[in-house]
C-alpha cells in the first residue's frame, strides 16, 4: 500500500494522531500483506493502541477546521 500518512482516531481519549511514515515505515509496510498488521507494529512507538482507533491512510493529507 502506497501511503504518506496514517491519521488515527483514539476514541478512549478523543485523540486525533497524524503519523507521516518515514521512507523506512513505507518500505517496511509493504512486506506485509495486511495494512493493519503493520499499523500494529507501530503502537508502541507512537503510543496507541489500535484496538482503541479507527484509523485510514492516505498520500496527501488535507485538513479542515470549524
């Protein structure tokens, strides 16, 4: 999967995270065959657990705020 960003959303603590992946994340994301197994890779790392998110990834990442 090519993706620039994971952007999760934590509902435990109603955190939005915003991951942009290292060159070296997105060669490694790409020896798995499932995305997810990956993201589970990174919880400790970024601190979250994934069971607690919704997640997506996308290349460019757009933002609005009310």
């Amino acid at each position: 999967m090519k993706a620039n960003f994971l952007i999760l959303l934590d509902c435990s603590v109603g955190e939005l995270i915003k991951i942009r992946l290292s060159e070296e994340e997105k060669i490694e994301s790409e020896s798995y065959e499932d995305f997810e197994e990956f993201i589970c890779t990174l919880e400790d790392k970024y601190n979250f657990r994934l069971s607690d998110c919704s997640w997506m990834s996308c290349d460019v990442l757009s933002e609005r705020s009310y």
